[in-house]
C-alpha cells in the first residue's frame, strides 16, 4: 500500500481544503403563489407541487 515519503504541512492541507466550498442552494418561484422554493421540492407556503396540492396547509 502506498504511504506518503514526507508530512503535509498543514498549510499545503488547508489550501487544499479552502477549495471546497460551500454553495447556497438555487431557489425558484412558485408556479401557485411565487414564493421562493427550493427546486423539485413542494411549495411550503401553499403545498402545491407540479400543479397538483400534495401537502395539506392549514
């Protein structure tokens, strides 16, 4: 099994973590009520999905 020769120096190991970064998530309008919605998700607001109500708001 392979093993490292020398020991990353912990600058070299955070650069190399600093490119994974973190994205916020796209949103999209409801098709029903146009608030913002995560996409392929049910609407929280209204419980629409796909024109169709599959969640009951109270």
């Amino acid at each position: 099994m392979a093993v490292p020769k020398k020991k990353m120096s912990r600058s070299r190991t955070r650069k190399r973590k600093a490119a994974w970064k973190v994205e916020k998530a796209p949103s999209v309008a409801c098709e029903q009520c146009g608030t913002p919605k995560l996409p392929h998700r049910a609407c929280r607001n209204c419980g629409t999905y796909a024109g169709r109500e599959v969640i009951e708001t109270s």
